[in-house]
C-alpha cells in the first residue's frame, strides 16, 4: 500500500502541473451470500429435526400412556390336544368310518374290526354264565330236598325210639315172670333179639339223620351269606361274560372326544395289534396359545390378564380375546431333550424364552376356527392386575374326561342280568 501510496505522488513528467497526492481508500470486508440450494438444504434440516424431536416426543408419550402398558410377542403359536386313537384289542380291519378333516362326535365308531373270535368267546361264556346260574340252582334245591329228608329220617329216628322203649318194656317184664315159669326162656330170649334189633334200628336211623345234615350244611356252605346273583360262582361267570362283551363290544373302535379327523394310517385288512396308532382326533373348538416371552417381558404378567389376539389367518379385522391360563415353569432350553451345557466352554448370554398359555374364548374360536400351528400375534393387557404368579389352589375336577366308553360297561352288565333272569326260573336270588 506505502508503495502504491508513493507511486501516486511522484510528479508526472509530462504534465506541467504538479500532481496532488493521492490516497485510495480500503476495499469493504467480503460477505459471502447464500446459495438458493444452500437455503433449501438448512430448511430441509430444521424440518428433519423437528420431526425427529416430535417423533420423540410422540414416542415418549405413547410409551408412558399406552406403551408400558402392554406385553407384546409374535412368537406365539395355537396349540391343542391331539388325542391319538388306539385300538384295545387286536384284529383285522373289515371298516374304515372316518377320513381326514372330518367331524366325529364322541362314541362314533372310526374302525371296524372282524368279529368272528370275539362272537365265538361272547357265546361261551354266555354258556358258562347259564351253566353256572343252572348249579346254583341245583345247590338251592338240593338244600330244600335235604331238609325235607332230614324230617322225614328224624320221624324215622322218633318210630325207632318208640320201638326200642317197647323191646326194652317187654324185656324188662318178661324178666320177672321166667322165674315164676308165667314165661319161657325161649320168650324172653326172642323179646331180647327184639330189643337188639330195635336198638340197631334207631342207631341206623339217627346215622341218616346226620348224614343228611351234613349234606344240607354241605350245600348250605355253597350259598350261604349270598343271594344267586352274589353267589361266588355265578359272580366269576359274570365277569368272564362281561369281559367278553367289552372284547366284543371293542371290535368297534370308537372317538373318545367330539373333534375332526387328523392323520388317518390305518388301512382296510390291515391287522392290527393293541395300542397301534389308527389315527388322531384334534378338538378345534378346545385351542389355546402358547406365547413365548422374553424373560425380560415377564415382569408384569400375572394369572388372568386379558389378552388380545390376531392370526395371519384372517388379518387384522379378526380380533381373538383370551385370559393367561398359566405361567410357564421352565424356559424352552430347560425342557429340550438336549439341553444347554453352560459350565463349559465359552459362554455367550442369551435371553430366554418361557411359554406362556393364553386360554381362547369359546365363541369366538366357533365363528373363527384355528389349526394348530397357526402363528400369533400377542399383546397383554398390563392395566389388569391379574390373579398372581402361580395358581393357589388346586383343580376341583379333572380337566379332561370322556364318557364314551361307559355304554359298554352299562351293556355288559344288562347282558349279564338278561342271562341270570332267562336261567333263573323261580329260584331265589
């Protein structure tokens, strides 16, 4: 600048007037001025953040008024009984009454055994069943025989008595006239052959008056304490005959539950050994959900907490209401059958899983029914309390049963009575 400054106030030689100096003055600062682009990037970047505030914001308030409030799981799967169905008896398949996905009702029969063996044994032992009630009979009329011949050999006892006290009255007269000559010798010795003969007579005759007691409490031992029907004989007959109904009756092999069809195996004139698997019975109206929870979501779960449900079945628009059934008591790896060994090695932390089984509403599972296996979509209502961790009392009864088999018993025991009765004829029971 001195050197610009010392430039402009030298004279000019070719001017004739001296030149007057002259100072420039300094440049103003520059201001850089912002680009449109630059303008539109800073406004792009305010609004990216003030979204992300107000996704924060909104976050935070969702997580303290509804967020917190719930327990959410996707993995969560429907779950139910499949009851395997089982012959109890062998023998060859002549009827198939079922097929894949259709509906049975408890007691419909679903296979057909041949029952030729179990007509053959049935038809036995209702012969041994009359057989014995027919000898029970003989023995109760035996008894009331041997009464009446006991009567009637202790009059014969009564007759011989008197016989023997008139020998021993002509005996014992005779005696005292002999010496007196009023009778002979020869007459007393016939009245003592008489006496003799009397006496040999009532011995014989009270011998069968104990004979025939000892006959009647012979039979009397065999029925004693007990009706006909009670009596030990008649009871053993009973019961082969009505394990031979049951035998028969189990040629049929019937459903023990209402539910559909699933996994049919069996095959027309395939022979089959007890306890073979023929198919499966599932009861679809009796579903539940098992949902696996982290261990770190288990917390707040309690006994009874509502739940809300949806399945990839039917979307959203379906929506499934159910209560915690239960709490599991043991994580996935604790009842694996190779389970986890983690005292050895390297050892990385993973959390845990534990099922938990979520009870589905009845009328709901009628008008949207489930399969097993079916995925879940879980979410615990936390603003209800609950019932506690573990349930405090027992159940009051059993949580499954069926009926289906007591017919065959009620049948077994009318075949039973219809045979005592038709072989009865009369006699006391």
């Amino acid at each position: 600048r001195q050197d610009r400054i010392a430039m402009t106030t030298e004279p000019n030689a070719q001017s004739d007037t001296p030149a007057q100096p002259q100072v420039s003055t300094p440049l103003p600062p520059s201001q850089s001025i912002p680009t449109p682009q630059q303008r539109k990037r800073k406004k792009a970047l305010l609004v990216l953040a003030a979204i992300i505030v107000l996704a924060g914001l909104g976050w935070l308030a969702w997580h303290f008024l509804v967020g917190r409030w719930s327990e959410e799981t996707e993995d969560a799967y429907v779950q139910g009984n499949v009851v395997t169905v089982t012959p109890q008896t062998g023998g060859t398949v002549v009827a198939i009454g079922a097929e894949d996905g259709q509906r049975v009702l408890a007691g419909q029969v679903l296979v057909q055994f041949d029952g030729a063996d179990a007509d053959a044994a049935y038809a036995q032992a209702e012969a041994g069943l009359a057989n014995a009630v027919r000898q029970v009979r003989g023995v109760y009329r035996s008894i009331d025989a041997g009464q009446a011949d006991v009567q009637a050999r202790a009059a014969a006892v009564r007759q011989a008595q008197s016989a023997l006290d008139s020998a021993r009255a002509d005996v014992a007269r005779r005696s005292g006239l002999v010496a007196s000559g009023a009778v002979s010798a020869e007459e007393l010795a016939h009245a003592r052959t008489q006496l003799a003969t009397a006496e040999a007579t009532l011995a014989s005759a009270q011998a069968a008056v104990s004979g025939a007691r000892e006959n009647v409490a012979r039979n009397r031992a065999l029925v004693d304490n007990a009706g006909l029907r009670n009596n030990p004989q008649v009871a053993a007959a009973a019961a082969q005959l009505r394990q031979a109904w049951i035998n028969k009756q189990r040629t049929q092999v019937i459903s023990p539950i209402d539910g559909f069809v699933a996994k049919r195996t069996v095959q027309l004139g395939q022979r089959i050994a007890p306890g073979t698997p023929l198919m499966a019975v599932i009861p679809l109206h009796e579903v539940w959900v098992d949902a696996n929870f982290k261990e770190t979501q288990l917390n707040k779960l309690r006994l009874g907490q509502r739940v809300e449900l949806t399945s990839e079945l039917y979307g959203d628009d379906v929506v499934y209401h159910g209560k915690l059934q239960s709490l599991g008591l043991g994580t996935g790896s604790a009842f694996s059958i190779l389970p986890a060994q983690n005292a050895s090695g390297n050892w990385i932390k993973i959390v845990q899983r534990v099922p938990v089984r979520v009870a589905l509403e009845q009328k709901e599972l009628d008008e949207h029914p489930l399969r097993l296996g079916l995925s879940m979509a879980v979410k615990v209502n936390l603003h209800d309390k609950g019932e506690g961790l573990l349930p405090t009392a027992p159940m009051a009864a059993p949580a499954q049963g069926t009926t289906a088999y007591d017919k065959q018993q009620k049948d077994a025991d009318a075949q039973v009575e219809a045979i005592i009765d038709a072989n009865l004829g009369g006699t006391r029971d």
